[in-house]
C-alpha cells in the first residue's frame, strides 16, 4: 500500500543509489557498435543520429563551430533512452526527478550564458530590449528579459520532470483500482492502459525533442 501517490517515484537514495545507474546503461548498447558487424540496430542508430544532426544545424546558424550538433544529439538520445526506460516495469525513472533534469540544464545554460556575455556582449545586451520597445517601456521590458533568461533552466527541467510523472502517475493510479472492479470494467481500463501507454512512448520522445531543440536556440543567442 502506498503511503501517497507519488511513493513509486520514490529512488531511495542513500549516498550511493544503485537505482541512478538505470541513467546510464545505454552507455553499454552504444560501445558494440564500434566493434561488431554493422546491423539494424547500428542503422537506425545512424540514422537517429543524422536526423537530429540535420535538425540542430539549421537552429545553430554557425559555421564556426562545427561540431556542436554532437553535444545536443547527445542530449536528445541520453533524455529519450532515459525516458524509454522508465515505461518499463521495475526501472527507475530518473528524468522524472529534478535531481536528473536540473543537472542537463543548468550546466548547459551557464555555460552558455558565460559564453555569451565574456565573447559577444554587446550582441548579449541587444537580447535584452525587444526591437521597436516603446523608450518608456525599455526599464522594465530589461528586467522581464533578465528574469525570463533566469529561469530557463528551471523551466526546461521541471518542463521534462512533469510530463514525465504526469504520465506514470495516471497509470499508477490506474493500476491501483484494477482490484476493485468487474472483469469486464478492468478488460476496459486494460485497454485503456494501453493506449495510455502508447501516448506516454510518444510523450517520451516529443520531450526529450522539445528539451533539447530549445536548448539549441538558447545556444544560438549568444552566437
């Protein structure tokens, strides 16, 4: 019995929790590629990998950094392997804690930020006064600017952190009721888990799409 309904997403950490390393096994799948026969598998890696390189390069708008696609591919798979994960039973969903997502975003962001204000300044200051702002406005329109670039990493985070709990905690609850009903009521929320499923898989691939397309533009701000 749960004590409340958000107990399943508990991870139990202590100073190590072996339930963290669930972030990182796809590490093993990507290492075989290097060094056995080329496959499917390796196929629809590669051409993952191609697609969102040719998405990225477009928002980047720099040919001067070449290369910088690879971080935000990277990105995308790390949040969409996690995701994936976390729709099967007995694995711990670690971007659903902000512990997970803060730690993607706010590195990301400062270092784009330090970037931006030590090499493009001027470019950095423009940012925060909107084109054609009445002379009036332009005090606050500063101070609305500065606080909305603030909270960008908080906003990505819990962004990713909701739609993912939101998700499972309707399958858990779900799940929970299925004791008290008729076989036939419970064929039906079987169903509906099902399909619930299927859009928490679409969900999982659209947020890690949606985290790391707009880090991308907010790398391509300080350029």
């Amino acid at each position: 019995m749960m004590a409340n309904l958000f107990s399943s997403f508990d991870p139990s950490t202590t100073i190590l929790s072996l339930n963290w390393l669930s972030s990182t096994t796809f590490l093993l799948l990507i290492s075989p590629m290097f060094w056995l026969i080329p496959s499917r598998w390796n196929f629809l890696w590669n051409t993952l990998s191609m697609t969102m390189h040719n998405e990225f390069k477009i928002l980047v708008k720099s040919d001067s950094f070449k290369g910088t696609t690879i971080i935000f591919c990277s990105l995308f798979i790390t949040i969409m392997i996690n995701n994936f994960m976390g729709l099967f039973p007995y694995i711990f969903t670690s971007s659903s804690h902000m512990n997970f997502t803060l730690a993607l975003s706010l590195p990301l962001w400062m270092g784009f930020m330090i970037y931006g204000w030590m090499n493009n300044t001027t470019h950095m200051f423009a940012h925060l006064v909107p084109q054609g702002a009445p002379s009036l406005l332009l005090p606050f329109l500063v101070v609305i600017e500065t606080i909305s670039n603030m909270i960008r990493p908080g906003t990505l985070a819990i962004r990713l952190t909701a739609n993912m709990i939101a998700g499972h905690l309707l399958l858990t609850l779900m799940g929970n009721a299925g004791s008290t009903l008729t076989i036939n009521i419970l064929s039906m929320l079987i169903l509906a888990q099902t399909l619930l499923l299927l859009l928490e898989s679409a969900v999982a691939l659209i947020q890690a799409y949606v985290f790391s397309i707009l880090t991308t533009l907010y790398s391509s701000e300080t350029k």
